[in-house]
C-alpha cells in the first residue's frame, strides 16, 4: 500500500518528537554509563615487582605517578582490577600512582596535586610492608595513621563523595622465616594479625575510609585452608606460592588473590562469579581450577569481615562510617 502525503507528515512528525524526547533512536538508555575513576596509591607491593604480573594489561591502566620505577610498561595489581571489571560489565577508568619502596607520608609530601584531585571516586591506599606494625616490630603506627589521615582529608576535601580504602598487605615470608627479622620464631599468623589490627584500627579510628580490603587475611586463610604453601623456604608440592622469589613481593598467585580480595571488597561483586575461564588467570599462566580456589579464598575472606558483602553486586557501594571491625587476635 502506498502511503498518502498526511501520512507520511505524521511518520515524520512521530520520528522528529521521538528523537527530541530521548527514544530509542539516540536514546539516554543505550548510552554508556560514566565510569567509576579509581586510584591506587602505593608500592611496588600493588605492581609486583615481577613478570607477568608486573607489565600484565598495563595498556588499559594510567599511571599518574612512577617515582622510584622500574623501567618499561607495566600494570601489576591494578591492572589485573581493571580486567575482572571489564569481564563483569563495570566501567572502571583504573589510575595507579606508585613510589616503590615508600610509605604514604611521600605519596602525601609529593604528590598533593594528585591526590587532590575531585575526579577521584574512589581511592585505595597502600601503605608500607612494615609500617602498620607495632613499633617493637619495626612499625611506624602513628606516622601511618597520621599520613593515612591527611590522604584521607586532602581527597575529601577535593570530592567529599569519594570512598576510600585501605588494602591491607600480607605476612612478609622473609621476615618470617630467616634469622635475625621482626618476625623470626613466630608462625605467619603473627605478623597477619598485627597488619590486620593495624589497618583496621586506623580505618575505625578515622571513621571517614569505606572499608578495609583484607589481602593479607586472604592470604592467611589460603594457607590454612591448604591452597596455598606455608613456608616458602620449604616448598610443598601440589599448593601454590603466594610470595614472589624474593619471598617478599607477591608472585603471580598472590597478586590474583589480592586482585580478587580488592575488586570482591571495592564492587561488592563476588570474585567468584568470575569462574574458570577468568581471562586475567590465564594470561597470567594459572590453571583453571588455582583461578577459582583463589576466587573462592578471596570471596570468603571478604564475607568473613561483611556478611553482606555480595548481597548487592552492582558497582562500588556507597560509604560506610564507624563500622570496621578488628577481629584479630593478640599475639605474643
């Protein structure tokens, strides 16, 4: 049937109103949301240190600040995040500000400018391996949780809204397990526990941080539930190894247990809805069934601390005050 001249006046009205009210054709529901712009401030205990996990997807990260570097591209922790959110379907924009071998203090005395910025909606801060620790263990307690603090008011003061989050490092193997070290003729649970309070305490002391992203209690729990070897100086077969080679820096398991421990804490989205055929796992060479006991020890660990956690799994949850918790035990 032909179609007469009011007719087609009526089409072309209904088309020209359906564009000026947003349907479907250029409509506001089909456009991307805007991403969430996340910074990681740290070390070298978010990027690695070592291959692949140092250079891993370090094309789909921006680096704000390298300091203290090693050399070539590289992404570490931060990028393996980036990964696991663009797999979920969460539009993350993945920045990485990193001083190795330095505590927060500096990222605060040289870098304001960064930190300072309103474009941050979320911020996640590492501090040094030995800081959050006791003073009679090497720690600098109240430097840490003076420089957390002015982090903390620098990125509020600049967007109010941002969420904030500790990452809680890991027990250091060699200062474990050698002679002479903070930690000899201790089990690895001791210095767990004394990172765990040290994070905890600051961010429930401070009251303003989201939350804490327990790594190192992940870490712990993949030992004791027999994923992971205790005692790297004494391999066991058929467990994998968190640390890296120096038994320091994390390797290629514990940088995907952190990995999964930050993104299940940050997006409430349960890692281990991420399966066997997680892309970051197998780039990074780790079998399918390490990729999903990892996922299950990270999602475990962020469960114990918030029942709640993946009640909800869309995107970063808002702000919580007052609320962390410290449940770690006291040792000798």
């Amino acid at each position: 049937m032909l179609c007469t001249w009011p007719r087609l006046r009526l089409l072309r009205a209904v088309f020209l109103l359906t564009l000026l009210l947003g349907g479907p054709v250029g409509s506001r529901a089909q456009r991307a949301p805007a991403p969430t712009t996340i910074l990681f401030v740290g070390n070298s205990f978010l990027h690695g240190r070592y291959n692949p996990v140092f250079s891993y997807n370090s094309g789909a990260i921006t680096i704000e600040r390298v300091g203290k570097q090693k050399t070539g591209e590289w992404g570490g922790i931060p990028a393996i995040f980036k990964k696991f959110a663009d797999q979920a379907g969460l539009p993350y924009e993945v920045h990485f500000q990193c001083i190795n071998g330095e505590s927060l203090k500096l990222h605060y005395d040289s870098a304001q400018l960064t930190l300072q910025q309103p474009r941050w909606h979320t911020v996640v801060l590492q501090e040094h391996s030995m800081w959050p620790l006791p003073t009679r263990r090497g720690g600098r307690p109240s430097t840490f949780r003076d420089y957390s603090t002015r982090i903390e008011q620098a990125v509020h003061t600049a967007n109010p809204a941002a969420r904030l989050y500790f990452y809680q490092t890991w027990a250091r193997a060699d200062q474990t397990y050698l002679p002479g070290k903070a930690y000899s003729g201790l089990p690895l649970d001791s210095m767990t526990h004394d990172l765990h309070r040290g994070y905890y305490e600051a961010a429930r002391a401070n009251g303003r941080f989201a939350g804490v992203a327990p790594a190192g209690d992940a870490w712990l729990r993949a030992v004791q539930t027999g994923v992971a070897q205790r005692n790297p100086y004494q391999p066991e077969p058929g467990k994998l190894d968190l640390w890296g080679e120096d038994n320091y820096h994390p390797g290629t398991a514990g940088a995907y247990l952190s990995a999964c421990v930050l993104f299940g804490e940050i997006t409430d989205y349960d890692p281990r809805r991420l399966g066997s055929r997680e892309e970051a796992a197998a780039a990074l060479g780790l079998l399918p069934e390490q990729a999903v006991a990892l996922q299950r020890v990270a999602a475990e660990q962020v469960l114990a601390a918030r029942p709640r956690a993946f009640s909800v799994a869309h995107g970063p949850r808002k702000a919580r005050k007052n609320k962390v918790k410290v449940k770690a035990k006291t040792d000798a």
